[in-house]
C-alpha cells in the first residue's frame, strides 16, 4: 500500500453562539478548517483536520496548513500510510517544525490503518476504555451574570465539567470565577482557564482571591516560569496547556511538579501518533490529561474521541465535542453528545464518512 495522493478541501465553521471569546480580547466567529485526505494505491482513503484557533492563539494559522501540505505532500508519495512511525519521521525531516501542518495527514493515516485493519483507532492506540468520554463545555468570555448563566444552561445539557474563559480583568475574572462556581453542584468541576492572559502579579491576585473556592487554575501566564512561580503560591489544582507541545517540557514539568493536569491538543503536538506518546509518558507518570485538539467539527471531534477512548480512565479528565460548538456538519458517523458524554465509534477507522456536498472543491491536490 503506497500513498498516491493528498488533497485538502477548505471549510468555514460558524459558531453555534455567534462569537468564542477568550483572554486579550481575542475572538472568532467562524472558524477556518482544513480537512486532509489521503489516498491511497489500494482505494482506501484517510481523512483528518487541523483547525487553528485563529492566528492569534498557538504559532499556527489555516493558510499555514494548506501551504504546508503542499510542501510536504511531494515527500511523502510512495510511502506506506500504515508504517506511522516512518512516515512521521519523513515529515519531520521534510518540513522542520510546524507540528500543526503534520498533525492532519497523520490523523489521516491513522483512518487509513484502521480501514486496512477493519479496526477503530481507538483499538488500535491502546484498547476502548470505558463506555464513554466524559465532555467539558467552554464558556465565551463575557460579563460574569452572563457566564454563570451560560454555566448553568450547558450544566442542564448534561455538561459535568466547564472550562471559563478568563484572563481579564482580573478584578472581573475573579466575579466570573465566584459566579460559576455559585451555579455548580459540589460534583461538577470548574477549570478557570486565562489562555496565558494573566500577568503574573494578575495571576497570584486571583488565585488568592478565589482560594476558597473548588477551582482548577489553567495556564494563567504566557511563559512556564511565570506559571510555575504561581503554582507554587496557591494550594489550586493546576492545569497546564500551551507551554506543553512536547516530551522535553513535560519532563521537565513533572520534575518541577509543575501541574496536576496537562492540556494534551493534537494539532500542537503534530498528530495523534506524538500525542499518543506523550500521552502514554502521562499515564505511566500519574498525570490525568484533557484530551482535545485547538478547535474543529466532525473529525477533529471523532479523532479526540478515540484518543480519550484509549486512555485509561483515571488520567482521562476531560475532552470536548467540538461539532457541537459550530453549525456545520462535515462529516456522518462522528461522535455527539449525549448527556454531557460521547463514544468513539466502532467502525473502521475514525469511523466518519466525509460530506462532500460540504466540504467543496479540493484546494490542495497533489498526486
């Protein structure tokens, strides 16, 4: 089996909500994916998708994925999808960098692996664990009265787990912080996440202010010194995301003792073959993961749920459905919510079947 083609079609996402607003003001309204295919000599097809939360966010941007692909595209043809290890290291030493370019094409060979296979990904990163993924709701940034209803609308849905939006005002953010959690049963977990938003003086203001409650602080500052001078002046679970994006940095975390939960996104460690393994480097270090990507719709959120499927269940705190957010569907066969949970599928594969009435002409094609 030889990769003979890889294509990419382009596809707007709006939001279900209007507008995502998280910290520095920053917001998006309609998100820019790209979905990967890849081809192959036997007619089996693999698809993935990169979705950058804007280009504001992490070092990556959707034009950046297309042009990519067409970079990397030539170096791969000839290559057997299935040899996953071999193909990654051919990307690497193709296109240095850019892990967010890398990670659709090796979701994609992964869908490839598990139709040659007539097995699910998730079988094949580890084993299904569990019956279902526990979700978590994201909540836009906006005046506190309007976050805990919004809290308190999605806890209705079903939701256990909510991510805040914060890294503001940190006067404010401690308002958002406190309404929430108002509205919360003692069961259900609230992550107060700033997005590197916070100065850290900002930082340590809030998480005295908020001591008191039951609270998880997410990524409060832009750099890991910074982050890790504030965890150790709060007794707050600690959660890490953007200053995570490999093996080296993680390391060097849990030696610090640097966090108690890590933000594993696919696209920013380069796919799922690199998030497996640091996935696995966690589990056999103790420490639970949230396990999403940077944002998506149908296959970036059947390619979450096979990730957090094969994860053993007391490292795996939470993921997201990201085709719930947005109002177009891109693929059948992808994961949805049911009550505040969802299931990776049992078909081959990312067990998706791309709409092609959606997702328009290819604009990457090279063979």
């Amino acid at each position: 089996m030889k990769i003979v083609r890889l294509f990419a079609h382009r596809v707007d996402l709006p939001l279900v909500e209007g507008s995502y607003k998280w910290s520095g003001g920053k917001s998006v309204s309609v998100f820019d994916s790209t979905i990967v295919g890849v081809e192959t000599s036997d007619g089996l097809i693999g698809y993935g998708e990169v979705c950058p939360l804007g280009p504001f966010y992490l070092p990556a941007y959707a034009e950046g994925v297309r042009c990519g692909l067409r970079e990397l595209a030539p170096h791969l043809l000839g290559m057997d999808p299935r040899e996953l290890g071999k193909l990654n290291s051919q990307m690497d030493a193709a296109l240095k960098g850019h892990p967010y370019v890398k990670s659709g094409i090796d979701m994609a060979c992964w869908d490839i692996l598990g139709k040659a296979t007539g097995l699910p990904v998730c079988v094949l990163m580890g084993g299904r664990y569990g019956e279902s993924v526990r979700l978590y709701r994201a909540i836009s940034q906006v005046a506190p009265d309007a976050m805990a209803a919004n809290v308190a609308s999605y806890r209705e849905q079903g939701y256990p787990r909510f991510q805040l939006k914060v890294g503001g005002d940190p006067d404010i953010d401690i308002q958002r912080i406190r309404a929430a959690r108002a509205v919360l049963k003692p069961t259900d977990r609230l992550v107060a996440d700033a997005n590197t938003g916070w100065t850290q003086h900002e930082a340590m203001r809030v998480v005295r202010a908020v001591s008191d409650l039951d609270v998880y602080i997410e990524q409060p500052c832009l750099t890991y010194e910074e982050c890790l001078a504030v965890r150790r002046n709060t007794a707050l679970p600690f959660v890490l995301d953007e200053n995570i994006d490999g093996l080296d940095v993680l390391l060097r975390a849990k030696q610090d003792l640097a966090m108690d939960v890590v933000n594993l996104k696919i696209s920013k460690l380069g796919g799922l073959t690199k998030t497996r393994q640091v996935r696995d480097l966690c589990v056999s270090m103790g420490i639970a993961m949230t396990l999403e990507d940077s944002w998506g719709g149908d296959i970036t959120t059947a390619a979450i749920a096979h990730l957090a499927h094969s994860t053993p269940e007391p490292f795996r705190f939470t993921s997201t459905d990201f085709n719930s957010y947005v109002t177009v569907s891109t693929a059948q066969g992808a994961p949805q919510r049911d009550n505040g949970f969802m299931s990776a599928s049992d078909a081959p594969g990312l067990g998706i079947s791309p709409r092609m009435d959606v997702l328009g002409p290819r604009v990457v094609d090279i063979s």
